[in-house]
C-alpha cells in the first residue's frame, strides 16, 4: 500500500471541516446518534425534504381532488417539474428527464422500448458484477421476446472479481449486439466507469446503450447529452435524499423523443390531450412518454426539498468534496489499519471511482456489526464488504477519521469476534 503523508490527528480533521464551505448543509439533514456512512444506501432526511412531504399533505387536506392543478405544487405538473429541476445532475436538457416509477421499473420501460431484436443482433450486454435486479430484468425482457435468456445476456467478466475493464465490454460490443446496459457506478466495488468512452464505442458499432445511475446520480457529474448517451435509470433515494422507496427518474435523449414507448398508460399522452379520454394515444414528445400512470404523490414530494439543495449547490462542488472525504479515508486506512487484514477495492484514480470506498475484509460481516454496536453505520455487501459513504452534503472530516479509529480499535480489541458470522435480512 502507498505511504500517506497526511496528519493523523483529530486537530487536523477538524481543521478540514472548518476550510469547508459545504459544512453549513449538515445542519439541514436529521443527524442519528451513530455516525452515518450509508447514504449510498439510503440518504439521511433533510428539513427541507420533511417540509414538502408536509407540505404536499397539505395541499391534499386543504383542496382534496384541486391539490391536482392548484396549490403550492400542483401534482399533475410534478414530474416535469422535478424533472427539471434533477437535469443539471445528469448533463441533459430539462425535457429529457422524468421522475417517475422505480429503478426496476423504469429498466423494464427503457429495455421495452429500446431492446428491438431483430436478424443476427439479438444480444444484450451486461456484467457479471451487475446489481441483480438489473440482470433480472434484462433476462424477462429477452424471454418476452421469446428467446433463450442463458444465451442472449451477455455478462462481462471481472478479470479479478473487483472490476471491470472498458476494453473488455468494447471488446464483446459484436454485430450480435442490440443493447447494452451498465451501471455508472458499481455498487460494490465503487468503480466508475468510462460513459463517454462506452457510448462512443458502442455508437460506433451501431448499438443502442444506457445506464444505471444510482450509485452515481447524487454524487458525480454527468454529461449524457453532450456524450450522446440514449436512455438512462436511477433511484431517488442514495444519494438525492428523496427517502425511502422514493420515486425514481429516467433519461431519455431527446434524439429518440417521439417514439412510441415499449409500455403506455395514459399518463404517456401529451399532457393536454390526457383527459380528451381518447382510446388513441398521442404520445408525449418529451421523456415524459416513459410514464404509465398516476404519479405516487406521497412518495415523489420529499424530492422538492430535497433538490432545491442540489439547485444550490452545483454537483461539481458535492464531487469536489466526496473525492476530498473518500481520499481522506482511505489515507488514513492504509495507515491505522495496515497489518489488519483490510485491502481497499475500489479504484485508486479519481476518475474510475464513485462515492463510497469499497473495504474488504474476510470478517466483514462481523465488523460490520461491531461498528453498528460502536456508533457507525457501515453497509455490508456480501461476502467480504464494507462500503463506507461519507456524503458530501451532511459527513465530516470528523466522521470520517472517528470511523477509522473506532474501527482499529475494532481489530486490536478482536470486539468483532462476539458476532455471529451471519448477515442481517438487509444487508
Ligand atoms: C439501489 C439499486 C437498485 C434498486 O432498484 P429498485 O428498483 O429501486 O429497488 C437497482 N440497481 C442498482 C445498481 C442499485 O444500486
């Protein structure tokens, strides 16, 4: 491991959080009793979320079916709405993003729409470090088609369990290929990989691609319009802080605006031809196609407030500060816990890794546990990972070097070894 020069002192921890121009965000989020390093799983609660949830409740008390088109934020209109306000976060234009549906669901949309077999180009490019759900609903939608799933999904192989290599998903980008769907950002290992490069190389050999954003969408900077990108899916509940089971949101290019959408409900209509009631579609011209039906009110309005947060910072500075954290993190790891066992598994670079530091250890599940018991919130993916996220908008430097010494004390107190080597239901 590469030898870190950094202090290793409180004092200095401290003296990172009072140069941050970002720490007066802390104090808009509800902050637990533990130290919180899981807002890549589920983001913390913000005043201002807490507010228009309220606030959406509200309106629903005081004009019952009026809360529809009047009111402080009238619902018909919200998806668009919040569409636009989450478009800066992805690099596209306000039409081409929607909130609306899950991640899921939204995948199952996009692949029914965009997943168009036809002559030798049937397959679908996946990797084997995918999440699951994406891998099972690529498999549904190849068995829609009335095709073997087994032979249609291609998933890329980690050259060492951790990663993958760019060049070998170009590598299997063949005239076989219809589609091929990554995650932005992997959710184990935290690697970030290459959009721009992957759109090119797929453009280039006439195959349609997207995106699954969750770990990243939140964290980084996209630019899916400028790289040409045609369709991409994430959930509003990591890093956007929309709460759980929050709605999600999708991007669609606007090269591919006007096409009729694999799944309709009426909610795909132009939005002033929706109530003309009529049984032909007019579909909408915008992202907001990708719609089915009624928007889930109560679970999409803690995503108002939370977003005006993101309206005033840029996500460049959120990055900014989440590269500085997650450096600061693993500096001190190499250093307090050399000798333990650990090895970091995410990338080194800046450019390749998201917004958690992946931490291996062949006893994770139960310093994941003992962490938990000592006042931090770890995630555990299995079999051997610790994901720590320290979040731009509510962490501290503070956070982050107390994580790392309570996990040596951890290790040199064997306080782990009390555990059951089981994981929890959610985990
Ligand atoms: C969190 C996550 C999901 C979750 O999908 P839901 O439909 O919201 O349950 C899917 N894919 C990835 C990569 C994720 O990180």
């Amino acid at each position: 491991m590469a030898q870190s020069s950094i202090p290793l002192t409180q004092n200095y921890a401290q003296q990172l959080d009072a140069a941050d121009e970002l720490a007066k965000y802390r104090e808009e989020f509800y902050l637990l009793p533990s130290i919180y390093m899981d807002g890549n799983s589920l983001g913390l609660l913000s005043r201002r979320a807490e507010k228009s949830l309220l606030d959406v409740l509200q309106s629903w008390k005081e004009l019952g079916i009026d809360g529809w088109t009047t009111g402080e934020h009238p619902w018909f209109f919200l998806s668009e709405k919040l569409g636009e306000m989450s478009a800066a976060l992805v690099g596209a234009e306000p039409e081409e993003v929607i909130v609306t549906g899950s991640t899921t669901v939204n995948l199952h949309q996009l692949a029914a729409t965009f997943y168009q077999p036809k002559g030798k180009r049937t397959k679908i490019i996946a990797t084997e470090l995918d999440f699951p759900t994406d891998i099972y609903a690529l498999q549904s939608q190849i068995k829609l088609h009335g095709l073997d799933a087994e032979e249609q999904l291609i998933r890329i192989a980690s050259r060492d369990g951790r990663l993958i290599e760019e060049e070998d998903i170009i590598a299997a980008m063949t005239e076989e290929v219809a589609l091929v769907i990554l995650p932005t950002v992997f959710y184990r290992s935290g690697q970030l990989l290459d959009i721009e490069r992957l759109t090119k190389a797929a453009h280039e050999k006439g195959i349609v691609i997207g995106f699954d954003g969750c770990h990243s969408v939140g964290a980084i900077p996209h630019e899916f319009s400028k790289w040409g990108v045609d369709f991409a899916y994430w959930c509003n509940y990591k890093y956007v802080n929309g709460g759980p089971g929050c709605v999600g949101s999708l991007y669609v290019n606007r090269k591919h605006f006007g096409r009729v959408p694999g799944l309709t409900g009426w909610f795909s209509s132009k939005k002033d031809k929706q109530f003309a009631m009529e049984h032909t579609l007019d579909v909408c011209e915008t992202a907001g196609a990708y719609q089915l039906g009624t928007p889930h009110m109560l679970s999409v309005a803690p995503l108002i407030g939370s977003l005006t947060m993101f309206q005033e910072v840029p996500i460049e500075k959120l990055r900014e500060k989440s590269l500085k954290l997650t450096r600061y993190l693993m500096d001190l790891i190499e250093v307090e816990l050399a000798g333990m066992g650990f090895s970091i598994a995410n990338p080194q670079e800046d450019e390749r890794r998201g917004g958690h530091v992946s931490l291996e250890h062949a006893e994770a599940v139960r310093i994941c546990k003992a962490l938990k018991e000592s006042g931090i919130i770890p995630d555990f993916r299995a079999p051997n990972i610790i994901r720590l996220a320290p979040v731009a908008f509510y962490n501290t430097y503070t956070d982050v070097w107390e994580c790392v010494q309570v996990l040596k004390a951890i290790m040199q107190e064997k306080r782990y070894e009390k555990f059951e080597n089981k994981r929890g239901v959610v985990a």
